[in-house]
C-alpha cells in the first residue's frame, strides 16, 4: 500500500552513524520522507534517538549495498511505500589503513565491493525509477581522497576514484533525462569512520617494518589535521541537505574551504608534482 506524501523521498545508505546518521537527521529535518537504510538493524538505536531528539520521523529499513537482492528488496519497497525516489544519497563506505605490500587482494576486493560496487548496485538499482520520472538527484558521499591520493590508504583512495569516475561519466547522460549527479568531497570528519579505519586497517603481523616511522609520522599528522580542521558530521549533513534543496546541483562539491584549497593544485597543476610534494612532505626522510 502506497503511503500518502507530498513530500520529496531521499533514500539513504550507511546511517548507523556518522555523516550517514547526520544527513538523515538533516533532510527529515528539512522536510523530506527519510528512508534511511543500514547493513545491521541491531545499530539503528543511535539513529533513533536522534530522530526523536530532533522531533523527526525517519523510516529505518535494511540494506546491504554488497547484496544485490538486498538491494532491490529496499528500493523495491521503496516504490511500493511512497511512489518515487526523489533524492539517492550514496553514503555506506569502509576505509582501510595500510600500505600496498600489507593488503591481500582479499582485502582489496572486499574495501572496493563496498565504496565502489555497492555505489554502483545501489545506483543502478534506483537509476531506471529516475529516468522514468525525468526526476531525481543522485548524490555521492566521495572524499578528498576520491580526488587527491593519501599515503596509506592505497586502497580507499583508489575506491573512490573509481567512484568519481564513474559518477562524472554518468553526469552528462543522465543530465538528459533531468537528473542531477553530485560528489560530496569531505575531508576531515570527526566520526566512528576514523576510528573503523584504524580497526580495519592491516594487522600488525601484516606490517612492514620499512613503513613503521612513515606511518606513525603520518597518523600523527593526520590526527592534528582533524583536532584543528575536522568538520562535524552534522556540519557536513546539513551541507548535503543545502545542496539536495537548492537549485543548482554542482558535479563536484567540496565540503570545506579547507578541501577547496587541497584539491585545488590538483586542477592547475597537470604534471601532479605539486600533489606530489604536498603528500610527501606529510612523510618523514628515510635516513
């Protein structure tokens, strides 16, 4: 039976916490009918109390974007439930700390299967509803590392290039057919994300000692980048939310001044040397 709602329907992945939890919150908020969706409905408490926190409704259901019946199931009773699709938030992401010589192609498989095939199932599963409508948004929870390389996360940082790729070849095809496609370039975030990463990165019988005084000279790098330039994922839920209402969908949006300025030598300088030099000066000498 179809629900009764002049609202507008986001459909979001990878809200049992962090920017995922934040933009449900935000777009209830903002008005939308919120279906916010998780692997592990065991973790959907925190989003629950938020959504009663903030005095909002949010229609929590199951979706595993590494499973391609879950999948359709979710977006199936989706359409049945409420008609459309209006706005996809591709959010569910897994980071993975470690240098190449320390990832099995497992490993690699299994940190691509999510960032990169599950953006791509959950995308092509709700595209069709789109097309058909001649409607819709289609948004895509990137990274600075989606544009910009980082030491040691070889494999994340190649994910998420995959998925900007993918979603910069689809933006002028499905432009046709008044969609809009958007990558959401946030840097740092003060979430459980970073805390995953260091929990699913390699483990110590995995490490090289080579990389040791590289590493740990990097993690205390990055953890001084977050104390003084890392976002909230409220902050940054709420930037989604600006850009899911307003009238101009950008291709590209970074979610800060500070990853505007990052990427930016990207863009001017073609040769990558200037890139180069920003990441390696993050990385002690090896003496």
């Amino acid at each position: 039976m179809q629900k009764s709602t002049q609202k507008k329907v986001a459909l979001i992945t990878g809200t049992s916490s962090g920017i995922g939890l934040a933009s449900a919150v935000a777009m209830a908020q903002a008005g939308y009918a919120v279906i916010a969706t998780m692997r592990n409905l065991d973790k959907a408490d925190t989003l629950r109390q938020a959504a009663q926190f903030a005095g909002v409704d949010i229609d929590i259901q199951h979706l595993d974007v590494q499973d391609q019946a879950s999948i359709e199931r979710a977006v199936n009773n989706v359409m049945q439930s409420y008609g459309r699709i209006d706005v996809l938030l591709n959010n569910a992401g897994a980071g993975y700390f470690a240098a190449t010589e320390e990832v099995s192609i497992e490993e690699v498989q299994q940190v691509m299967d999510v960032n990169f095939y599950g953006v791509w199932r959950v995308t092509q599963a709700i595209l069709p509803h789109m097309r058909k409508a001649r409607a819709g948004r289609i948004m895509t929870v990137s990274s600075i590392g989606g544009v910009i390389g980082q030491p040691f996360n070889d494999i994340y940082c190649a994910a998420k290039f995959a998925v900007e790729g993918m979603m910069e070849s689809l933006a002028p095809v499905a432009q046709r057919f008044g969609v809009g496609v958007c990558l959401i370039e946030p840097g740092p975030v003060n979430s459980e994300f970073v805390a995953n990463v260091r929990a699913h990165g390699s483990r110590p019988e995995q490490h090289i000692d080579d990389y040791s005084f590289m590493r740990d000279a990097y993690l205390a790098g990055t953890e001084q980048a977050f104390a003084s330039m890392g976002q909230t994922p409220q902050a940054v839920g709420e930037f989604i939310t600006a850009l899911a209402e307003g009238e101009h969908l950008p291709l590209r949006a970074p979610t800060s001044d500070f990853v505007r300025g990052i990427i930016a030598r990207k863009y001017v300088d073609t040769s990558g040397d200037s890139v180069l030099a920003l990441n390696s000066a993050r990385l002690p000498v090896l003496e």
